[in-house]
C-alpha cells in the first residue's frame, strides 16, 4: 500500500481510537492494579492504544495473501489485549498462551533459527524438533524482555525502530523475503508517529504492543537471517540483547531473591536509571520519563551501528555483545547502591 493512503487511512483511525477509549474509559492505564506502572507516572492516564495501532498498521501493510501471518499476529496482539483489560490476570496463564502461539506460528510460517555458528548446538539444531524449542525459547525471551522494559516512554518503540533503520540496508524491492524495503519503511514511518505520541504520553504500548512489536521484529528476523548469505547469528543477538538480556537478567535476581521471575518489579535498569536522572536534573517526572527511555536508546542506537558495520564478523559481534552486557551490570550494580528498590 502507498504510503499516503496508509497515513490518510491511519491517523484518523488513530486519533479517534484515542478519543473513543477516553470516553468510555476504556483500555486506560488502571493505577490500582499494576505498581510497575505507577513507578513513573502517577497522574496522567494515557490510554494502552499502542498495539492497537501497530495491528491496524500491520494489517494494511501486509499483503492480502499473507493471512496466516495476520491471524497469528492478531491472536499474540490479543493476549496483552486481555492483560491490559484484566481479563487475562495470571502471568501463568499468559506465559502458557505465549507458549502455544510463538510454536503454532513457527511451524505455520516454517521459520527457525538454523545456525549459531557453534558446532555443538548447531548439530542440535539440524533436528527440527530441538530447532523449534530453541527458537520458541529466543521469541519468548524477547517477548518477555520486552514486556520487561516497558516502563518508560519511548524506549520500546524507540529501540525497534533503530532495529528497523539499520536492517534496511539489507533490503530492496526485488529480494524473495518475507518483506521488502518498501514494507520496512513505511513501518518505520508508522513507528515514528507512535513514538511521537508516546513521548508526549498520550498512549502507552501496553502488553498488547510490546507483546505484538516484538513478536513480529523477532519473526522478521529471523527471516532475515535466513536470507541474508554469511550474516553471523550474533548480529542479530546484538540486535535484540537488550531486551533478551533484561529478561534473562531480571530472571536471575528474581529468583536471587525468592520471587516470581513472571511477575514484574520496580528493580530494572531503566527506572534505576530514571531515579538517578531524577534527582540530578531538575526537571519534570514527564520530561525525566522521555528523557530515560532517549538516553538507553542513543546508548544502543551506537550499539547496533557498530554491529550493522561488522555483520559478517563473528568474533566482532562476541565482542560487542560481550561490552554491552558488561556496561549493563557496571551500571546497575553502581546505581543499585544509591537507589533501593
């Protein structure tokens, strides 16, 4: 679709989705029911539309034919739907749906992580069924870790798109992927007017975006990396570290702690990040939110820059996967003394 008619068919939609749910205080941020989501912003009340408008945007940009694929992205959008309405409560329940709907998609749309570049797993991997629970492993870690990290404005949409800028140089018109440049930049475009309207905290992303925004940056690349000859694996692992890496990381001192590593707390980088910015710049709760979620996301924006130019270098990709890490826990482990949680 050109991308004209997708703007004049999406920012009315958008705009009256936002106005509607306003009216009938629907799909609003509940402040009684989640403490990770009053951390931050305890007074405005912006509505969970985010995913909402990524499906909208998803679906008129695929192709016709590409059912499956919107069929399975609509029923990952409506599991974080059913969380953000309190209808799907339990972190349990939903990790299992997650489970059933990342497998279901990967088998429907035949994609798998096929190679690591490490002999031992990838025999592993030549078995299809170990492929399909390693890659369902990765997807769900993303999903998770993302969910994880979206306690800020603009910090997922923020970083999928920095994802989306650099890959593009991977595309054109003519290649046999799943998607095309074309695709690439006109939901890129859509990206940035959702970010813009997170910054200025008139929407959140909500379960149903960071479940749908994720699942479907992870589904595209994987695809990618099929089809992109000699493109280390660990390129795209330094695309996704940070959520992965939250994930896997927020696990870990969870359970260090003898809590559920499914439920969400007030202890990640980032919120540690925005106290610190908080008490040493004097500005507004609003502005100190933004400003977080730009702050990591320059941060990783240099990380994926330097990964895109060495994508074909394994042993360059360890490596700067390996300094973001370290720089992660350098970072945590100083503001964790100054800022309990």
């Amino acid at each position: 679709m050109e991308f004209n008619k997708l703007v004049l068919l999406t920012l009315p939609t958008f705009f009256l989705i936002n106005y509607l749910v306003n009216k009938f205080n629907f799909l609003l941020d509940n402040k009684k029911t989640s403490f990770h989501k009053t951390f931050i912003e305890k007074e405005s009340n912006p509505p969970f539309t985010g995913g909402v408008f990524i499906l909208i945007s998803l679906f008129l940009l695929l192709p016709n034919n590409e059912i499956d694929l919107k069929i399975l992205i609509f029923l990952i959008f409506l599991t974080g739907f059913l969380s953000d309405i309190n209808i799907l409560k339990s972190a349990n329940i939903r990790f299992v749906i997650q489970i059933f709907l990342v497998i279901l998609s990967l088998v429907v749309l035949d994609l798998f992580v096929q190679s690591t570049r490490w002999n031992i797993l990838d025999n592993l991997l030549s078995n299809r069924y170990f492929s399909l629970f390693f890659t369902t492993f990765c997807i769900l870690v993303l999903i998770n870790g993302t969910n994880f990290i979206d306690g800020l404005n603009t910090i997922v949409i923020g970083y999928y798109l920095v994802i989306l800028i650099f890959i593009s140089n991977f595309y054109n018109l003519d290649n046999n992927y799943l998607f095309n440049i074309e695709f690439i930049i006109n939901f890129s475009i859509i990206l940035i007017s959702i970010l813009i309207l997170n910054a200025a905290n008139l929407l959140y992303l909500g379960d149903n975006g960071a479940y749908l925004v994720s699942f479907f940056i992870g589904i595209l690349l994987i695809d990618l990396s099929k089809n992109v000859v000699n493109m280390s694996p660990y390129y795209i692992i330094n695309l996704l570290w940070y959520p992965a890496y939250e994930n896997l990381f927020s696990i870990i001192r969870k359970l260090k702690n003898k809590r559920s590593p499914l439920k969400p707390d007030n202890s990640h980088l980032h919120q540690l990040i925005y106290l610190f910015l908080k008490k040493n710049i004097n500005l507004t709760p609003k502005i100190t939110n933004t400003l977080t979620g730009l702050a990591i996301n320059l941060f990783n924006f240099f990380v994926i820059m330097i990964a895109t130019k060495h994508y074909l270098n394994t042993n360059t990709q360890v490596e700067i996967l390996f300094f973001s890490v370290i720089i992660y826990n350098l970072i945590f482990v100083i503001l964790k003394k100054d800022y309990k949680l």
